[in-house]
C-alpha cells in the first residue's frame, strides 16, 4: 500500500480497504465504509479510489500508463464539486499535482489529482472527510 493509502486507512474508522491482486481493479485501492464488513455487492460504492492504470479507452487521459503516475479520485456531494470548478473550464487530465474534475466521473461530482504532493494532499483532506461522511450516513 502506498503511503497516500496508509495515510487514509489511518485516518477514517470501519473501512475496508480492497486492492485486488487480479482481475480489472488489479493494482488499484478502493477505501469502502463497511464497519460490519457484511454490505453486499452493489452497496459497495467507494468513496475513495487510487487507481494505477488506464482503464482502455474508457478512461485513459490521464495517462497513467505513465511509470510511476497513479490518480487519487473522491467523490464528493454536488455542492462541493460546483465550488471547486467552474461548468465551461478545460482541464489536463494528464497534468500532475492539479485538483481536477475527474475525467469520467465528473457528473457523479468526483474529483481527482495525479500524484499529489504532500501540500496538495492536505487540501484533499478535507474532501476525503466529506466523501467519507457522505459514506458513512448513507448518503
């Protein structure tokens, strides 16, 4: 686990975290509020996710097939995603260390950055509380 992953983990209660060895998820992080670990398949919605590789065509601009590059994506409540971006603003979704829309989930208001530094982290934080809390009163 990365050390982005282990400060997450840390930071939030009655997680589970999954990061399959295989299969398409494969590599990526999934952070799910699950505290009884019994939720069933389709309510198993992250809240969080690292993810490490280009998913096809589907979701390749950010262009993680880049060595090293990994994307944290959060999804935050619609609220927040309107504060934070702007509905007519282009967006590199290959650029590092930018809070972003994400590529493909922007209209389910989640947001992501590639390799974010450690001050950019600590802005993060914040959304990760809220996507956290969405989570876990079942919003």
């Amino acid at each position: 686990m990365s050390k982005r992953s282990y400060a997450i983990a840390a930071r939030f209660a009655g997680l589970d975290v999954l990061r399959p060895t295989d299969g398409p998820g494969a590599g990526d992080t999934f952070f799910i509020y699950d505290p009884e670990r019994n939720l069933d398949d389709r309510h198993r919605m992250p809240f969080a996710t690292i993810v490490t590789k280009n998913y096809g065509d589907f979701d390749a601009s950010s262009q993680l097939d880049r060595p090293g590059i990994f994307r944290l994506n959060v999804g935050v409540s619609r609220e927040t995603f309107r504060s934070l971006f702007s509905e007519d603003a282009s967006h590199d979704y290959a650029a590092l260390d930018v809070l972003m829309p994400h590529p493909v989930y922007a209209s389910q208001s989640w947001v992501c950055v590639l390799n974010p530094s450690a001050e950019t982290f600590e802005t993060v934080l914040p959304l990760l509380d809220e996507a956290y809390g969405r989570r876990s009163h079942g919003m």
